[in-house]
C-alpha cells in the first residue's frame, strides 16, 4: 500500500525527508520510530493512528501512519537520515 494515490514509495520518502531537512525535531522523531524493528514500530504507530483519528486527523496524516509502518519505508528513511 502506498501512502497516497499519487505518490508511490520513492516519492514519499523523499517528502518525508524534506519535511524532516526543515524541522530537526521531525527527524529526531523519524530516526526513533523508523529504527524500531518492525513489530515494535507497528505497535508504537498504532496508538498515534488511535490517538489521530479520534482527534479526526487528515486522512493524508493517516496515510503517512501507515507507510512508516512499511519497513520498505522506514528502512530506507532511516538510512538517509543517517545516524543522529
């Protein structure tokens, strides 16, 4: 699954990690939750998903939820973010 119809995996990452180059705090995040093994990230991205939706979060702020679950995505995000 893609996070967004118009975006396909490469995209979304190098979104995501323009974002994180503008706001060190959003990379700080990033680096913690995308170097969690799987099962450990699917777990800690579940409860912000919860946390997001009653709160009525965009369905776009969801979307990227479940992409950083992928570990096609988190991998390849922590590598380019490198080490903190």
């Amino acid at each position: 699954m893609t996070p967004r119809p118009e975006l396909g995996a490469d995209e979304f990452v190098d979104s995501v990690l323009e974002v994180a180059a503008r706001d060190a705090s959003i990379a700080r995040v990033l680096r913690e939750i995308c170097g969690l093994d799987g099962a450990a990230r699917a777990s800690a991205l579940d409860l912000v998903g919860a946390h997001l939706r009653i709160h009525s979060a965009a369905g776009d702020v969801l979307d990227c939820v479940l992409a950083l679950k992928r570990d096609d995505v988190a991998r390849r995000i922590a590598e380019r973010l490198g080490p903190a």
